[in-house]
C-alpha cells in the first residue's frame, strides 16, 4: 500500500500555462495544480534541475499568476512535474484564493 506524503493537496483541473526556460516559451495545459507545483502536460518536457519559469492563468478574471519553479520529473513524451519556488507578488495568494473555492 502506497502512501502519498505531498504536503499540499493536489487539484485535478486544467489550466493555461506558459513555461519558458532558456530561450524557449510554450504554452502547455496542467493535469493537475496544487500550493506546491503543477503537472503540466507537454511532448517536450524540461529535464529535472531545470529552472523554469511558468505563468498560470486562472480562468477568474482570467488572472495570471507568475511563478518560478523547478522540474522534479518528466515522463519522456507526456509531461512534466514542477515544483513551485518563488512566486511573484500576489501570486501565491490568487492561487490559494483560486484552489480555496474548491473545498467549499
């Protein structure tokens, strides 16, 4: 029997996201999000230890949020898991604003 340790609940939902690293920009959709990073699904994953940064756009007010992060782990052909890092001012708090809505 599995456990899952994450410390931050992840929420199954499909969101825009714009990840650049080097000089490349790609818009992909997540699987899933949560407080501490996001599954987003691309042909063209980022090795683990790159440090991407990724805008998110919740569909309120189609509000973006910016938010640096790093890969932890691909699978080669569908997608990419991203630890969240640095948020940019406000992000962190739309994003648990956003995330909130789904526990009521």
């Amino acid at each position: 029997m599995s456990q899952d340790l994450r410390r931050y609940r992840r929420y199954p939902i499909k969101l825009r996201v714009q990840f650049s690293h080097t000089d490349r920009v790609v818009e992909v959709s997540s699987r899933d999000i949560s407080l501490g990073g996001v599954y987003v699904a691309t042909s063209k994953p980022a090795i683990p230890g790159t440090v991407i940064k990724l805008a998110v756009t919740l569909p309120e007010n189609q509000v973006e949020i910016r938010v640096a992060g790093i890969v932890v782990h691909f699978i080669a052909g569908r997608g990419m898991g991203v630890e969240f890092k640095t948020f940019a001012r406000g992000a962190r708090k739309a994003l648990t604003a956003y995330l909130d809505a789904f526990e009521a």
